[in-house]
C-alpha cells in the first residue's frame, strides 16, 4: 500500500511538471545551427544547456556552441490558463460577421467608336480607371454583394458614368491563395461630356465576367487581397442636339479589357 502512494505521488508530480512544461517558450541560439525552442530542462553554466522541444523531444547543446539563452513564458497558454474557453487565439481576432466591405479601383484599355472626341470617339487607345465599394457576404460556396461605383472611360474624352451592380463570386480550394471567378452585373447612366448637351440618358447596362486571385490573411489577421482581370460589356444611352438642333439618340457598346485590385474586410 505505501508503495502504491508513493507511485502515485511520483505519477502526480511527473503530470504537474509536463503541465507547467507548457508555461514556457525558452529559446536557446546555436552557433552554427538551427536553434531550439521549448522549455530548459537543464542550464549548466560554461557545460551546457538541455532544453525539451514540444514534442518530447530532449537536446544538451554544448557550451562551446550557445550563443545566446532566452527565457520567456508562452503567453498563449497563460490566457487559456485564465480562460479555459478562449481557446488559442491572436490577439487579433478576424471580425465575426456575415457581410463585408469590398473596395476595388480598375483600370480599363478601350477605344471607342465615334468621332470628333465625343462620348464613343475612335482613334487612339483609351485607359480608363474607375472605383467601387460592394457590400457582400457568402452564400452557401458562393460570395454575393451589391454595391456601386463611377468610372472615366476615357480621360481624353471626358466620359464618365455611375454605375449601381451586383456580383457573384466563387473560390476554388481552401488555402490562403485561391482562384476566383467572379461576374459583375448591373446598371449605368452616363454623367455627359463637356463639348455635348445631353437633353436626356438613358439607364443602360453593364456586364464583367473575370477571373483572378484571392489572396487570404493569415490565420488571426484579417483583410482578403483581390487581383483579377476580365471583359467589360458596358451600353450608354444618350440624347443629345446635332449641329442643326435635332435630336439625336445615342446608344454606344463598350468592350474593354479591365484589370482589378481590391481589398475585402
């Protein structure tokens, strides 16, 4: 019977120390090696140093190749000490909510097809750049939103337009790099151009299939990166007076090759 007791006192006290193990982060530096991290089991000054990594695993590193012994406390495990229900977690914590902000800029390539530098003018090529804020949220596998914008479709010409569109995206894989698909749907109304009266527009329409990248924050941070380049369909509608006072109607189809960044949070 006593020696039962004494078995379990040893038992007892062997658990303890495992327990208070995980309390520390120590780090000894080598010279000329790897260094190694988990809890000094045995510090021998001017011999050497023994020090046990997470894993069970036991290293004695002699004298002649310390650089240099950190001490230190492994503050994760000190909270989960504290709070058994937080858990391992960074300090900071992505935000836990359905919806999200989604800000994108563009920059389009395009030319257009009417002359004397009016709205659609052809010649030489346009570069056009345009921003948006989405509100979105995941549907099941797929990522849905609304939001809106303005772009210059061409800075030469003056033309600009609003634009209120919708999204649908969808992710392959489950790492921090992922594919996208993505097409963006919705309306326009152009804004008018300095050398033409519009005496009316009309709401016309836009259309962006794309393809691209996500790029995920690590684990405890948050703020998703976007990269995608596609084709967009965009149609102005427009009424406008001719030289001799007519009316004249305008429906113009833009077809621009778009590149996109973006952040998600």
């Amino acid at each position: 019977m006593r020696y039962s007791l004494i078995l379990l006192f040893l038992l007892s006290v062997s658990v303890v120390v495992a327990q208070d193990r995980q309390l520390y982060a120590d780090r000894v530096e080598v010279r000329g090696g790897r260094d190694r991290s988990g809890t000094v089991t045995e510090y021998d000054y001017g011999r050497q140093v023994t020090i046990e990594k997470r894993g069970g695993r036991v290293s004695t590193i002699p004298w002649r190749r310390i650089v240099r012994v950190h001490f230190a406390l492994d503050q994760e495990e000190l909270m989960r000490r504290d709070d058994p229900t937080a858990g391992a977690q960074d300090v900071t914590a992505a935000p836990d909510r359905g919806w999200r902000h989604q800000l994108t800029t563009t920059m389009g390539l395009s030319r257009s097809p009417l002359p004397f530098n009016q709205f659609g003018s052809r010649g030489q090529l346009n570069v056009g750049a345009g921003a948006a804020y989405h509100y979105v949220r995941p549907v099941g596998k797929v990522l849905v939103g609304i939001g809106g914008g303005a772009e210059v479709m061409s800075p030469r010409n003056e033309e600009r337009v609003l634009l209120l569109t919708g999204l649908a995206e969808y992710q392959l894989g489950d790492g921090r790099l992922r594919p996208l698909v993505r097409l963006l749907a919705g309306a326009n109304l152009p804004l008018g151009h300095p050398d033409l009266q519009l005496s009316g527009r009309s709401v016309g329409y836009v259309a962006h299939p794309a393809v691209g990248i996500a790029l995920l924050p690590p684990r405890g941070r948050w703020g998703t990166l976007l990269f995608d380049v596609g084709y967009r369909f965009t149609q102005v509608e427009f009424r406008t007076e001719n030289q001799n006072l007519e009316l004249v109607s305008r429906r113009i189809n833009y077809r621009r090759l778009i590149f996109t960044i973006g952040t998600r949070f």
